[in-house]
C-alpha cells in the first residue's frame, strides 16, 4: 500500500493540471462566497438568514473543480493507456483504487480546508459592513462558535466525499466527459428538479436524498428544525453515495478488463 501511495502522489505532483483545479477550488469557493457577502443586506426591519451558511454558500461553486480532478484521477489513465501500468505495478485492483482515494481525500481536504477558511474570514470581514452587528444579534463568526465550527469542519468534509463519489462514478464509466456529467448532474439537478416538484412530500424526499442539498445541510447553525435532515444525518447521505460508488467501482474494476 506505502508504494501504491507513492505512485499515486507522484502522479499527481508531476503535473499541473491538479494544482490549477485545487486552486479552482480554493478560488471559487471564496469568491462566491465573498460576492454572497457582499450583496447580502441587513435592513431597519430585522438581519434574517444565517451567516454561517451564507458565508459557506461558495462551497456549491467550488465543488465542480474537485469534481473535474477526481474524475481525472482514473480516468486520465484510461485515456492514456497508463492503466495497464499502474495495474502491472500493482496488480491488486483494490489497493490501486484505495490508494487513489487516500491520495485524493489528502489534496481534497487540505484544499477545502483553505476554502473555508478563506470563505468564513471573507464573511467576517464583509458582513459587518452589512449592518450584520452584534447589537443587531449577529457577532462576528468565529470558530469558537460550535455552529459555526461544526459547520466549517463539515463543508470540508463534504467537499472531501463529494471527491469520492467523484472518483467511484469514474471508476464505472471510465470516460471523463460521461463522469463529469453524472456527478454534476447528481449534484446541481436533484435541487432544481425538487424546486419545480409542487408535492411537498416529494420535494422533501428529493432533498433528502440529493447529495448535496442533504449534505450541506451540514452548513446551517440556525432554523435546524426546517431542514429535510438534521446537519450530520444530511452528511451521511452524501457519505452514502460516495461509498456506494466506491464499492461500485471498486468491483467492477476488479471484474472487468483494462
């Protein structure tokens, strides 16, 4: 495994194309959230929303880059032929596909960690000149908040399954654009489409099982008893999923030829 490890480390930092994606992001999680930041706005009649979760909302944009990059984790070999190495080199198909997913949780995490930070100090710096105040009932975020840290640890944990799910998804289809396209759609579609559902009942249930309008239920400090799930039953979806595609893939990469 410390081999297959190696290999795999080494892959990822003898090229560039995942450091632009970690960077994406990095990027676009915080900018998104810093735009949130500033247009949001607090008026004479009362601040509603919650902070935290607004300053986290760049999260939804920033997923899409780690997507890209743990698609290409396995299927950048695919297209290459570089497979049939790897698997020379490591003949047990279980190993290659772990190693790949301990590599990627590592970059993922470490990214995400960045990103939310960079997003709750954006909102901490922004949002007071929003009128969003102490004396209005809104002190600056801090991580001392357990709200707020629960949330934060959270966000980079989604981020972080949202990668694996990625990865599993490639795993079985091996093409990237295919990929790519699944997750995306898993991610960004199940809200709209739970949006234009008028059945309460179904829109609920379309919620709780999307993986990311249930995982980032993990972002909410305030309101909890409106959410479809609480905070870490919604994250244990998104956990579900990514272990679902891992097993998936991890067979069928077992079963199948090169």
């Amino acid at each position: 495994m410390r081999l297959a490890l190696h290999a795999e480390w080494t892959k990822i930092r003898t090229v560039t194309s995942p450091l632009w994606l970690l960077l994406g992001t990095i990027t676009a999680t915080v900018a998104l959230s810093a735009g949130a930041a500033s247009v949001v706005s607090c008026t004479s009649t009362g601040c509603g929303g919650d902070m935290t979760k607004l300053s986290l909302s760049g999260v939804q944009l920033g997923q899409a880059p780690a997507v890209i990059l743990a698609v290409l984790v396995i299927t950048g070999e695919y297209s290459t032929g570089m497979i049939r190495t790897t698997l020379t080199a490591v003949p047990l198909r279980a190993t290659v596909l772990a190693a790949k997913a301990v590599t990627l949780t590592g970059i993922v995490a470490a990214a995400g960690t960045l990103a939310v930070l960079g997003s709750l100090v954006a909102g901490r710096l922004l949002l007071p000149h929003h009128a969003f105040t102490t004396a209005r009932g809104h002190p600056s975020l801090s991580l001392t908040d357990g709200p707020t840290l629960r949330a934060a640890l959270g966000s980079i944990l989604y981020l972080t399954l949202i990668a694996l799910l990625s990865l599993g998804v490639a795993t079985v289809v091996r093409d990237s654009a295919t990929s790519i396209g699944i997750v995306l759609g898993l991610l960004y579609l199940i809200p709209i489409l739970s949006q234009m559902i008028g059945d309460p009942h179904w829109q609920r249930l379309l919620q709780q099982i999307g993986p990311m309008s249930a995982g980032l239920a993990i972002q909410a400090t305030t309101d909890l008893h409106s959410l479809p799930l609480s905070p870490w039953a919604g994250l244990g979806v998104t956990a579900g999923w990514a272990a679902a595609a891992l097993l998936a893939g991890g067979l069928l990469l077992r079963m199948r030829d090169t």
